[in-house]
C-alpha cells in the first residue's frame, strides 16, 4: 500500500505531486510529504494525518521546484507520525526517498551503518542513508548506479522513488513486488504507484518489472534490470479518462462507484457473446485443451473479491462440473495444496496488486497450474503475470470499499463457468445463447435498484444505532451475507458477521437477544423455504430482521421480517447475486453517512494492499 508520485520537469512540480497524491490517497492516508529541489537544495514538507493536513502545512510554506516526490502512507513500521511520514532524507539532507512496501532486512542494514542516526522509525529510512553513501564511493557512481547497487542489498517489497541534490531533474525509480509505473510526455517524466495518479498528464504509462531500474527526466525515461543493462517496460494505454477518477458531483467516491454498476455490469459482459452460442474470452489465451483436462479449480482472492469468487464456485460447479475451493489468498501458499497441471487457478483482484493473491497464483503456478486472473486494471502484476486475463470494466474504482469492482466479479465468474463448460462439452450453443440472452438484462435491473433507494435509506435510520448485525444467506445468499457484513464493518465501523443459515442453530443464534439485528438474504432460489424457518428462529430470539427478497419471496418473507428490502427477480438464479447486493452496499453507505463516518477512506483501511 502507501501511494508514491515523483514529477520531473514541470514549472512547479509540487502542485502536480499533490494533485497526483488525492488519487493515490486510496492507498493509505496515515501521512503524507513531497520533497522539491529549487536551487541546490531539498524541501521537505511532511505532515501525519490525511492529505489535507500536508495542503495546510504547504499553503504555510511553499515548496518550489521543478522536480519532486510525494507520498501518502499506510503505517506499517513506526507510528503514523511526522517523523515516520516519507520522504526520508539521509542525515546530510542530500538524498530522499519514498518507498511502498517493506524492508524485511532494514535491521540488518541499519546494524551495518554503525554510527549512523535515524530519524525515523520505519524500514524505509536506511535506503536514502545507503544511496546517500553509495554516491560517496570512490569511483563516483551517478544517482542510478547508487540506486542500482542498494536495491541490490534490499529484500522484501519496494516499489522506491529516490532524488538526490547532485543531480537536479533526475528521480531513480526501481521495483520488487510493488506496483510502479513511469511515463515521459511532452517534456515531462513521472512516475507513481499507478496511472490514476498521472490520468491527467497522459493515457500511456510503462510498468515496471521486478528487479527494474528507471532513470526518470524531463521527457525521458530509461530502464535498465538488476545488471544494469538496458531493459524494457510493459507499456500499456489505459481507456479511461479524468472523469472517471473525480466524484463528479457525488457527496463520496463510494455512492458514485454504487450508481456506476449498470454501466459497469454492462460493459463486462460486453464483447463475449458471439451471436451463436458461444461465449469468447479473447484474453484468456489458455489452450481449450488444457482447460478440457482440468480436474479442479482453485480460486484464490481476498476480501471482496474472495465474495465474488464465492459465487463464481457455484457457476463453474454448476455449469463446468468441476469442483472448485475458494481460498484466502493468505492462506493458500503458507499450506500444502494440491496442485498440478491439470489444477485450474483463478486469481481474482480488482486492483490485481494485492501481494497475497499474487504471491498465491505464483505459487500454484511454481507447481505447473494454468492461472487466470480476474483484474479490473489492465496492465495490473496479476494480469501481466497470469497465463489468461479476464478483465472486469468497472472503470477505477476509487472508495476502499469496493461496489462495482464486486457486481463485475460476478459477471466475470458466470461468463468464466460458461466458458469452461463449453470447453468441456458440457453446454449446447443453445444453452449457452439462452443464458447469454437473459444476462443481457441485468444492467437494467441494477439501475432500477441503485435508482431507488428511500426504503434502504428509512432502514439505515432505523437501524443505524444497533451495535451488533448477523448477515445470513444460503447458496448464492451466503456470499451477499458475508459481503453485506463486510461492508457494513468496513465502512460503519459497526460489528456485523456472516453465517451460513443453516449453523446458525450450531453456534451463532446464542448471539441473538432481543435488540440485535438479522439481516437475511433471501431470494427467491431453491433454499428460500429453508431460510425462511431460520429467520423465524431468530425472530422467535427476539431479533429485529431486514430482509433482502426478491420480487418472488417478497410476500412470503412480509409476515417475517420487520422490514423487506425488495430487487427485480433475476433472469436466472446464479445471477440474483448481483441486484441482492446492491441493497447492502447502499445500506452499509447509507448507515456510515448517518453515523458520520469517513465512507471513502475508512479508519485502518486501504484500497491496495501491497503488504503480507
Ligand atoms: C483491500 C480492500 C478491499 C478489497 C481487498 C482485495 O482489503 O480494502 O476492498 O476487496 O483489498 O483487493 P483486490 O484489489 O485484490 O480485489
């Protein structure tokens, strides 16, 4: 996590850097800092708390120069403080870094700096001390070799800015395990965590590899690899512009990303549909023959979109006849899976950064599984490193609760079980066609939802106080429970918890007193009438219960529910989780604004989670 930004070759870089950090601020917003060169020195201003704080300090006292870089934090080592906040300088003030990611042998590096002072607590501070000296040495390196020969001795996970007084107008980037991204236009260089910090500037960035090194200057970017020699970047257009990164008018991020799902859902399941029956995944560049030979699926994610990949189980086992498990990322590479060639891998991640998934795919794949990657970023390290994408059009997605990176997931997942089942012999065209057609409807069932949402807004008064929520679902619920719940912690801070329906009777419905709420998900599928005894169990508890039905199950679920949020039928039951959703997300955004919460960047959260 942690965003970072460098500009090179601008009147006054400083007010570039700050308007690419309230882009990159998603990706934590403990602390933020620039450093500019004007003249023969560095300026440093840094201050902890969200980017506005850093706004202040400046509007205070002015930083010029033509080259500078900035950072938003997302606190791993040392407390967000000033003092933690990057840039980082070396004790002479010559050299100064940022850096996203972590050190793991700072310890070891500090120790051989015998002497040396730190000002800082955190892992970062010992790279700008180790260049500072690399640039001492005898031979007189310049500031790319300096760089070339620390990274060198780094472990662990950095994407790194650096800027030294010795060479006004240049920034050295490098990158392992970090998103990174670098552009030169119209006699300007940037860099930065990714492109929505530089969307203004320019639509064509290159990403760095692991183990790459860039010389970043006015209108010119040169990259090298770990040797030194000279390399080549992954350069890439992105198909989204400005607007699709500002509020345009919205009070949050999080209510705009909400009430862009019928776009979103359409334009991803746009393109797949070859008029014949037969879905196209162009990207996925896996051979059919391989995917007719596997034997079980692995889908592997984290928090949202380990939700969605919850619902795409359910669509390939129904459609494909594969088993599949759904596993926390995390988790996956620390046990010992089973995994061989013919084991099928689908990492899904919105931003396609987040270090567990990709450390998880990478691992299945070491052990010889195809890996396909559900990404909403083109260009994103799980994309570029999977054998296949298949790509969500969300547009960016900028709250850190994620909506419409979720309802896509969705889409992707259902268009992934067609697929593989027609790579299997399992569906006829016309099957196939039958189920395509009626997906084409759900972008007009999402906007009649997200379009009208008095009723979800009176719950969220009702509601907004009680301290503890149960989510419940069966089958296609269940995701949407625990997903409801998530979103509701996330960006509430209020406790809320998912189970399955049916264990409710083994553990959890201890937990329900008279005063808690139920919030059950229930639409009209093959398991309603069992949920439906298992809201009674918790009313009979004394439960308050907000029921989420679909037009089908609404008058069955009245007499039992306090009160019943209600979404079109779905034209097929794999696909009601995309509109059963929609009512939590609004109601977990409604709640958090009642409740005076920061909706956009909740306490402790960040979007991109580059960290283990
Ligand atoms: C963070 C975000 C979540 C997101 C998760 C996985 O925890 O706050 O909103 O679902 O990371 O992110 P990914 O980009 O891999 O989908």
């Amino acid at each position: 996590m942690c965003g970072i930004i460098g500009v090179t070759g601008r009147p006054s870089a400083v007010a570039d850097i700050v308007a690419g950090l309230r882009r990159l601020e998603y990706r934590g917003y403990d602390s933020a800092g620039v450093v500019a060169q004007a003249g023969d020195r560095l300026g440093v201003v840094k201050r902890a708390g969200k980017l506005d704080r850093l706004v202040e300090a400046l509007d205070g006292s002015p930083l010029e120069g033509a080259v500078g870089i900035g950072h938003t934090r997302w606190a791993t080592h040392g407390a967000p403080n000033d003092e933690n906040a990057h840039p980082h300088l070396d004790p002479t003030g010559r050299v100064a870094v940022v850096h996203n990611g972590i050190i793991e042998n700072y310890r070891a590096l500090r120790a051989e700096l015998d002497g040396a002072v730190f000002a800082s607590e955190t892992d970062t501070e010992v790279v700008a001390h180790l260049v500072a000296r690399e640039l001492d040495a005898s031979d007189g390196p310049d500031l790319l070799e300096a760089v070339r020969r620390v990274v060198g001795r780094l472990e662990g996970a950095y994407a790194l800015c650096v800027m030294s007084d010795r060479e006004p107008g240049t920034i050295v980037v490098a990158r392992q395990q970090a998103p990174l991204i670098v552009a030169a236009r119209d006699g300007v260089g940037f860099c930065a965590s990714d492109v929505a910090a530089l969307i203004e500037h320019t639509d064509t960035c290159a990403a760095l590899l692991d183990g790459q090194i860039a010389r970043v200057r006015a209108g010119a970017v040169e990259v090298v690899d770990a040797d030194g020699a000279p390399a080549e970047p992954d350069t890439y257009r992105v198909d989204w512009d400005l607007s699709a990164a500002e509020k345009q008018g919205y009070e949050h991020f999080m209510l705009k990303e909400i009430h862009e799902q019928p776009t979103a859902v359409r334009e991803t399941l746009l393109g797949h549909d070859d008029g014949a029956g037969n879905v196209l995944l162009d990207d996925l560049r896996i051979d059919p023959a391989v995917l007719a030979r596997v034997d079980k699926v692995f889908i592997l994610a984290a928090g949202t979109s380990l939700h969605a990949g919850m619902v795409g189980k359910l669509a390939i086992e129904h459609w494909a006849g594969v088993p599949v498990d759904v596993e926390v990322a995390s988790e996956f590479r620390y046990r010992d899976p089973i995994v061989d060639a013919r084991t099928l891998v689908i990492a899904y991640s919105q931003s396609g950064e987040t270090i567990d998934t990709i450390a998880a795919a990478e691992h299945a794949r070491d052990q010889g599984a195809p890996v396909i990657a559900v990404s909403n970023v083109v260009g994103s390290t799980l994309a570029r490193m999977a054998d296949g994408v298949l790509h969500t059009r969300a547009g960016p997605e900028v709250a850190v609760a994620s909506t419409k990176a979720f309802t896509t997931q969705i889409v992707a997942g259902l268009l992934l079980g067609l697929y593989l089942a027609q790579r299997r012999d399992r569906l006829f065209p016309s099957e196939a066609a039958d189920v395509l057609e009626r997906l084409a409807v759900l972008p007009d069932l999402v906007r009649r939802v997200v379009e009208d949402d008095a009723a979800i807004v009176a719950a969220a008064e009702r509601f907004r106080d009680v301290g503890y929520t149960m989510f419940i679902g069966r089958h296609g619920g269940l995701p949407i429970a625990y997903e409801g719940a998530l979103k509701l912690k996330e960006v509430s801070y209020l406790h809320a918890e998912a189970f399955p329906a049916g264990e409710m009777k083994h553990g959890p419905i201890a937990l329900i007193e008279p005063g808690a709420l139920v919030v059950a998900v229930a639409p009209d599928d093959h398991v309603f009438p069992k949920l439906v005894s298992n809201v009674q169990e918790v009313r009979a508890r004394g439960a308050a219960v907000l029921a989420v039905a679909t037009e089908g199950s609404r008058a069955a679920l009245e007499p039992h529910a306090d009160v019943v949020l209600t979404v079109p039928d779905a034209p097929l039951e794999l696909a009601t989780p995309v509109l059963t959703v929609l009512p939590l997300q609004l109601y977990a955004y409604h709640v958090a604004v009642l409740r005076g919460a920061d909706v956009d960047q909740p306490r402790n959260l960040a979007k991109t989670v580059t960290v283990e």
